[in-house]
C-alpha cells in the first residue's frame, strides 16, 4: 500500500460529496454512508500497513545496533592486537639493545685479550 497525498484525498472528498447526491438533488445518505464505511477501511488498511513499517524499522534499527555492537567489539579486539604488537615491539627493541651491548663487550673482551697476547 502506498500513502495518498493530501490532495487526493481532498479529491475523493469531493467525489463523496458528489456521490452523495442523486439525480433529484436530494442528499442519498445510504451512499454517503457507504463511501465514509469505504474510506474508513482504506484508511485502517493505511494505519496497519503503516504500524507494519514501523515494526519492520524497528526491526531494522535493532539490527543496526547489533552490527554498531559488534563493530565496537573488533574495534576493541583490533586495539588489543595492537596494544599487544607494540609490546612486542618494545621487546625486541630492547633485546637489539642488549644484544647490540653483548657485541660491545666481546669487542672489548677481544681487544683485552689481544693487548694480553701483545
């Protein structure tokens, strides 16, 4: 079902109205009433097939925070990886330092050992 803008409905209004009269000029009450009973179940077919859009945007919304929720998840899984890469990092910076001052100090222990030898 679609909405019917405002205008349209001013035009079955009209054609109502028009309905409403027969060929005397009289007002036919009996179509009158039949017309409001027609119109009132186009507009109740309006208003369920509206509160079914808005249960399935509901619907929709509450996936959307799903996917949000899990998004931060990875998010935050993705940060602990990081975290946990920069620590490794930092390790291995400082076993390049301590290797780098091992290969200082046998420099040196050679150096010592060839002034013994001399």
């Amino acid at each position: 079902m679609t909405l019917i803008p405002a205008r349209n409905l001013k035009n079955r209004k009209a054609r109502c109205r028009k309905e409403m009269v027969d060929d005397g000029g009289k007002k036919n009450k009996q179509g009158m009433v039949e017309n409001l009973k027609d119109e009132v179940d186009w507009l109740e077919d309006e208003v369920d097939w509206l509160e079914d859009e808005v249960d399935w945007l509901e619907d929709e919304v509450d996936w959307l925070e799903d996917e949000v929720d899990w998004l931060e998840d990875e998010v935050d899984w993705l940060e602990d990886g990081v975290d946990w890469l920069e620590d490794e990092v930092d390790w291995l910076e400082d076993e390049v330092d301590w290797l780098e001052d091992e290969v200082d100090w046998l420099e040196d222990e050679v150096d010592w050992l060839e002034d013994e030898v001399k």
